[in-house]
C-alpha cells in the first residue's frame, strides 16, 4: 500500500535520523527510494562547497561515515540492484586517499556493472583508470612508492576491462617510462644497466604506441634499443 504524504516525510526523518547515527539502511525498496532522496542531497550540499579543500573534509569527516554502514552492509548481503550509494562511496574513497579500500569496492561494482552518476561522462573502469594514473603521477614524482595499488589496476587494465585506446596508450606509457627512472626520477635509458628490464620498458612502450601511434615514445624507445645495443657490445 502507498504511503500517505505524512508517512513518507516521517520514513525519510527516520532515514535520515538513522544515517546520521551511522547506522545501516534496509535495503528494501522503500528503504532504496529513501536512500536516494537522502543521497541526492548530500551530492547537492556537497557540490555546494566552492573549495576541493572543504569538499575533501566533507566527504572524509560526514558523507563516507554516513553511507559506509549502508554500503557495507548492502555488499554483505545478496540482493543486487543499481546502487549509486555504493558508487558515490568509491569515488569519495579515491577523493580522500582510502586507496585500498576504494579499489576493493570499485572492483566489486565493476564486477556488478554499476554506472557512474550522470554528471560523470566516463564508466566507472575508465573513472577508475584515469583516478589512479593520476595518483600514481604524484605519488612517482613526490618519490613516493605507487605500489601495490598501480599493479594491481594495470593487470585489470591489462586482463579486464576494456578502455578506450588513450587510456591504455597513457597505462603502458607510463609503465614503461617508470622503469626507467634514473636516481632523481627522470627516465633515462642509460641509467638502466640490465638489458632485461630495457627490453620490458621497450615492449610496454611499444604497446603505448600500438594504442595511440601518437603515444609520444618514439624518442625514448630509440634512446632504450641504443642502450640495448651498447650494454650487448660491451
């Protein structure tokens, strides 16, 4: 039986009431309806926010202790139905650098082929992609360690999901430049001194190439076969 007008603003106080106490909402349809008007506005209050800054706070300090429970417990469960909770909460995981965590549900929703929020022009895969090649830029220029979370994506990337071809031009680029990073974290062929680890940089690099014939490699894989060739000579 429907609800009357009274009821429903009565089910969505209690709703409410119950996020915000970080508790676990049924998942019931009534329960689904609820969540989504709940999780709509906190998207509208969040977007609100003029400052990255405050819009991290928020996501790390309210929305993720406010939706964690209901997400958890909807991935404990064995009901499935399209849940833009659960991906809301994978994107503000990676915003707030809870990588592990994000990655562990990310694959979860992907293996569900959630879809990302109709503000988001990518998949979820290619959200996931581009998320963590960025992180691991940073962290690579900041000497920062990018494992395990860059190998674990690039075997999905590689093995899984299937991306539009720049991103994987981008994947591999990136893979093999990082092989040979000299002591500042520069690539530089000639710091490498094992023909081995040129010749898996080469062949990542030259499936950037075959990706996007643009990659921008050409250089650089001149620079590694030259290196091959000299170490072989010597």
């Amino acid at each position: 039986m429907a609800m009357s007008p009274c009821q429903r603003h009565r089910a969505r106080v209690k709703a409410a009431k119950a996020l915000d106490m970080h508790e676990a909402l049924a998942a019931t349809p009534v329960s689904f309806h609820l969540q989504k008007l709940e999780l709509e506005s906190d998207v509208e209050r969040l977007r609100s926010l003029p400052r990255t800054e405050d819009r991290i706070e928020m996501k790390r300090d309210e929305l993720l202790p406010r939706w964690l429970p209901t997400v958890e417990a909807y991935l404990a469960g064995s009901a499935r139905f399209a849940n833009p909770a659960l991906v809301y909460c994978v994107i503000w995981l990676f915003d707030t650098g809870e990588m592990e965590k994000a990655l562990d549900w990310a694959d979860m929703a992907i293996n569900e082929s959630q879809a990302m929020p109709e503000n988001f022009k990518s998949t979820l895969p290619a959200f996931v992609a581009d998320t963590v090649l960025a992180w691991a830029t940073d962290e690579a220029a900041a000497g920062h360690s990018i494992e395990p979370y860059f190998s674990r994506t690039f075997e999905n990337i590689r093995d899984k999901w299937r991306l539009h071809e720049d991103i994987n031009a981008k994947w591999f680029k990136f893979a093999g430049l990082y092989m040979l990073r000299d002591e500042s974290g520069k690539p530089r062929a000639t710091a490498v001194e094992d023909v081995d680890t040129l010749e898996q940089a080469d062949a990542l690099l030259a499936m950037a190439e075959k990706y996007n014939r643009n990659a921008g490699v050409k250089t650089m894989r001149d620079k590694v076969r030259a290196r091959i060739n000299s170490l072989i000579a010597s």
